[in-house]
C-alpha cells in the first residue's frame, strides 16, 4: 500500500510518539514491577541521596540458577543485604518469612528488612531501612 508523502509523515509522528509513550511506559513499569540487578536497586538508592559503597555482587550465573541476584554494600558503616530476585517471585516472600522467623535469635542476623515487589533490602538498622524504604518505596519488615 503506497501512502501519499503527508501520510508518510503524520504515520511516521504517530510511529514516534507511540516509541515515546512506550519507552514512558517502560521507565514506569520499571518502578512498579521492580529491579533488573543489584547495581541498578543500588543506583535508585545513591540516585535519592543514599550512598551504597563497597558493592559486591554474585556471580549472575549462580544467582539466575537460585533465582535472582545476591550483594551487599556498605550503608552508613553497617552491611546491608540486596536480593534482586527475577526468575521466581515466590521467593520475595519466603526470604520475608525465613528472615522474620529467625529474627532475635543472633546478633549476627539482620534485624529490619524492607521489600518491594522482587527485592529485599536486609539491614541491622530499622532507621536504615526507613531511609530505604523512603527512597525505593517498599515495605518495612
């Protein structure tokens, strides 16, 4: 089907706004459906003034076999455990169960945590996790 050159251009204006609207789309489902990766959880922190150094990561090979993707960083001077799970969002929700469950029964397990729909942020500090949570949205723990 041959179009007249005008249509061309009015077809190629609807082409481009509906290449906007979708990638305005894709920016906002990426809110609201969650996190790719650790870096980029960790880029939305430091992006709202919360600085996340010394960021470590597991080998993505390992994490896409368990589910997701595994780090920690340093926020404040305390560890704070990231999971970025992409593969089966059933885990968001027993990591949230088993990490309540063993809560107070060592020093050495994190005692706040704050979720969203596929991560977990693990901190020792509830105020941490107020500040994250103030950033990325999310649910206390």
């Amino acid at each position: 089907m041959r179009f007249p050159a005008r249509s061309k251009l009015i077809l190629g204006g609807v082409g481009v706004a509906i290449l906007i609207a979708g990638g305005v789309l894709l920016l906002s489902s990426r809110t609201t459906e969650g996190f790719q990766s650790v870096p980029e959880l960790v880029d939305a922190l430091e992006t709202g003034g919360i600085a996340c150094t010394d960021l470590q990561t597991s080998d993505i090979e390992l994490a896409e076999d368990l589910g997701g993707q595994f780090g920690s960083c340093t926020i404040k001077d305390q560890t704070v455990n990231i999971h970025v799970y992409f593969v089966d969002p059933d885990r968001v929700a027993g990591h949230i169960k088993n990490n309540v469950s063993v809560r107070g029964q060592s020093p050495t397990y994190f005692t706040s945590l704050v979720a969203g729909s596929n991560w977990v942020v693990d901190s020792y500090a509830v105020a941490t996790s107020k500040e994250v949570q103030a950033v990325l949205g999310g649910q206390i723990h």
